[in-house]
C-alpha cells in the first residue's frame, strides 16, 4: 500500500443496484476514502464532466446528482474472490 499526507489506499466496490442492461453495474477501485469512490465514474471522466452529463450514451451509469444512492463497500484486506457479478438474462 501507498501511503501519504491523505492515508493509506483502500479498496472499495461501488455497485449501483438498480442498474439495467448496457449499464455499468459496478466497479472495484483503489482510493483513499469512501467519498473518493463515490465520487469516481467507471469510465474514468473527471467529476466536473460527470457533473455536466458529458458521458458516452453507450456506457452509462447513475446520474450524479443520484450518487448517493451508490452502494460503497470497504473490502477487508483477507485472501478471496474480490468481486463476482452474475446478471441473468
């Protein structure tokens, strides 16, 4: 782990449940903070172009102004599966 004047990085899952087909359901990411996750898009754009609804129509996720409805989970540092995501059809 990288640790500076912000703290150490974590892992976290962010997934938003409600999630429908050609939809990111949800996304793995190391930060340092739950904020920090929340406020990350799955496709990499900043927040100010996730704010302005800049994103490609092909690779949608929650609408800004619903991420707090996002589910943010602390991954435990411990050996296992990191994340599975079975979405039948």
């Amino acid at each position: 782990m990288t640790e500076n004047k912000e703290g150490p990085l974590k892992l976290f899952t962010v997934e938003w449940p409600d999630s429908s087909w050609d939809t990111y359901r949800g996304f793995v990411i190391w930060c340092r903070s739950e904020e920090e996750a929340r406020n990350t898009h799955p496709n990499g754009i900043t927040i100010e172009e996730w704010k302005e609804g800049k994103v490609l129509k092909c690779c949608t996720w929650v609408d800004y102004s619903y991420r707090d409805l996002l589910i943010v989970t602390r991954v435990k540092r411990k050996p296992g599966i990191v994340m599975s995501d079975f979405h039948n059809g």
